[in-house]
C-alpha cells in the first residue's frame, strides 16, 4: 500500500489545480477551468479500479459508486468526501515534490532556500523522531497536501476495500472543486448522494477529528467620500480610503487571526481597496458561537459608522453569511461521530478532538442535511511553502477509511 499511495500522491500534486476566489465569489464553478483536468483523471482511475455510475458534472464534482457486497445491501451507505482544488495564496503550478525518506530530524533545506526546523515545527520533530517519509515541495510552491493528500487516501482505501474483498454497504466517493474559496458545496449534485452521513478527508496531524467548527460571515464594507482637487480640497474633501484605513486599524487588535487561537474567533480583514470617492474593505468573522457572531456583526456596523462619522463620509456594510458551526448537527448524531472514533481505534490511532480553525465542505454538507466530521490526512503547514506530509501518517489515514467503511460499518 506504501508504494501506491506515494506514487498516487506524487503523481496528484504535479497537476495544477488552484481555484479563484475572485471567480468563485461571482459565481463561476469551477472557478478555473484546469480544476476540470483533476476531475477527469480522476474520474478514469475511479471506472478502472471498479467504481460505478462515474460522472464529472458541468460544475466539475467527480462522483463514483462502489455497490455494495453481496449481503451487504441494507447496510447504512457511506460517503467519502475530498477537494480538488488547492489555495490560490501560494503558488500551485508546476510542483515539484521532494521524498524525504527516513527523516532523522535536522533541518529540511529546500531548493529555493526555504527552511523547515524542527525545533519550530512540533510536528515535524515527531516525524523525525519516528524516522516517518516526509514529503515537501521544492519551495517554490505550496505542497499541495490540503488537499491531495486526502484525495489519495480515499482512492487507494476504496482501491484496498476492492483488492481485499472486504463486506461493505454501498461507498459514494464525491471529489469536489473550489473548497478553497468556500464554494465548495455550492453546486454539490445532491440528487446523486444516497448516504445519510459522510466524511471528508482534510484534517491534519495523525489522530485529528473535528466536529465543530467556525460560524462564518463576509463583511462588505463601502465607504463613500467626496472627491476634490487635492490642491483646494479643504475643507470639502471626504477621502473614503482614509476612512477604511481607520476602520480597518479601528478593528480589535487582540481579536486578530495572529493573535487569537483554540477556540478564540477573530476579525480578519482580507482586502482594502478604492479611491477617494469610494473604498471597500472586506473582513471575515469568525466565531465558534452563534451570540459571539451576532456581537461581531454588530462591533464591524459600530465601527464602519464611527469611521464615516468622523470623517464625515457614508458607510454601508453587508453582512453575508458563509457557514455555521457543525456541532450541533453532529451532536444530534452521534453514531456518524462514533463509527469514525472506532475506525480510529482500531488503526490504533487515538482521536484527539480539535475544533476546525475554519470552515470545510463537510461543514456545509452537515448544514444541508448530511452529517459530516472531518479526519486527518497527515498534512502539516497548509497553504504554504513550508508544507508538508508524512507517507506513515497517510497510510494511517488508509486504515481508519477502510475500517470505517468495511468493519465499523457493519455495526
């Protein structure tokens, strides 16, 4: 299994795939169009190791079914989920993959110069420690491991279910475009989904499960001014980009994404652009709870009008909401969070729960209907050059899907 699902994974991150939030946020999906040469590979590897009723839809989700084993037809299906697409941050184009194995510790000096250490990475001294294969990219780009990593995992344990001859329901693998830019479920084709409950693969660090994560707004902000010659412009000048300036540097400074963490939300302003005449700032809120999210909405609207206020400008803000905390819904159903505890423990991995710093597909999927905790992938550092995987923590993440779906879901 360790030479397949290398190879698989190798092979998955030198394909281009990045999606477009600006695209995205239009309503294009996929927002890329190369995101369509993953799905379309994929979606051949799926026909040739035996899955059924394979489809690429318009909006590039791949779908395939493994029909149940004979006996096996009234089992509860299952449903697989991982993302295509990788984050645009960081560059994803012509990766180049680097195989580390036996990693003894020490420092990782990549080609381009970029540096990995241990004694700042508490996970990568594990992995040296353990003598695990790490993988990198040359630096030059992001890895790709968030995630391919997950991908690879649910191909090669459907591939291992079918080799084996494993009893089990029926299996839906659904691989979905444009997650990054948290469009991921918008046009999910649930008229194909037959489970009741689903996973995604997109986790982290070996033993990682998640079952709550952010509530999720985008605050647009438009400050309008009034535009004069800057050589006459007292006192009739309102400048709106100073006016975003201000709201933005107004904004909590210990409610920040680098300075908060665990369970702490934050604001984060993501972009500040404009003119004299008009600015807009977009910030995202995040809180693990529903009266923490309201108050974040009301602090953005207080300081969005001082900052017109003071100035003497006009401010509007739209608040437009993006996802919701899934633990609720999982609460509500237990045996979906259950039967992943007890694939876990019979891999011999420990689950270690830990809430979700963001949002996934599986979270929107959950608000739709369909219960959905996220599992580790054995992906570290995501969505930058510094990114990495261990071969031993995927293979890991192999076992518990294969449990999941064979053993733990006959119960």
């Amino acid at each position: 299994m360790e030479e397949m699902l290398l190879e698989r994974f190798l092979r998955y991150v030198r394909i281009w795939s990045t999606s477009d939030s600006e695209s995205a946020d239009g309503g294009v999906q996929p927002s890329t169009a190369r995101q369509f040469d993953f799905a379309n590979l994929l979606a051949d590897e799926m026909k040739k190791i035996g899955l059924s009723d394979v489809a690429v839809t318009e909006h590039c989700y791949v779908y395939g079914k493994l029909p149940a084993t004979s006996g096996m037809e009234d089992a509860e299906p299952v449903a697989l989920l991982a993302h295509i697409d990788t984050v645009e941050e960081v560059s994803g184009e012509n990766v180049k993959p680097i195989v580390h194995a036996s990693f003894s510790g020490g420092k990782i000096e990549l080609p381009s110069g970029v540096v990995l250490d241990p004694a700042c990475d508490s996970a990568l001294f594990e992995a040296g420690k353990n003598g695990e294969t790490v993988i990198t990219s040359d630096g030059s780009t992001l890895l790709g491991a968030d995630d391919k990593a997950g991908v690879a995992e649910i191909m090669c344990a459907v591939e291992k279910v079918i080799a084996g001859g494993l009893p089990h329901g029926v299996i839906e693998v659904i691989f979905s475009p444009d997650e990054e830019t948290g469009h991921g479920m918008d046009n999910v084709p649930l008229g194909l989904i037959a489970s009741k409950k689903a996973y995604t693969v997109d986790g982290g660090h070996i033993g990682e499960l998640e079952t709550e994560c952010f509530n999720a707004y985008k605050s647009d902000v438009t400050f309008t001014g009034r535009s004069m010659h800057t050589g006459s412009a007292r006192p009739g000048m309102v400048n709106a980009l100073t006016m975003a300036s201000s709201f933005v540097t107004s904004l909590p400074r210990n409610e920040a994404p680098e300075t908060t963490d665990g369970k702490m939300g934050f604001f984060a302003p993501m972009s500040i652009e404009g003119t004299i005449e008009s600015a807009h700032v977009c910030v995202f809120l995040r809180d693990f709870e529903k009266d923490g999210i309201e108050r974040r909405k009301r602090v953005v609207d207080a300081l969005a009008s001082a900052a017109a206020l003071s100035f003497g400008g006009k401010a509007e803000v739209v608040h437009t909401f993006q996802y919701e905390n899934m633990r609720d819904r999982l609460d509500k159903n237990p045996g979906v969070v259950d039967s992943l505890v007890a694939a876990y423990k019979k891999a011999g991995v420990e689950p270690v729960f830990v809430p979700i710093r963001g949002g996934t597909d599986g979270s929107r999927l959950t608000e739709m209907g369909i219960p959905t905790p996220n599992m580790f992938t054995g992906g570290h550092n995501y969505h930058s050059r510094t990114e990495w995987a261990s071969l031993e923590q995927m293979e890991k993440a192999v076992l518990v899907l294969v449990n999941l779906v064979s053993d733990a879901e006959r119960k």
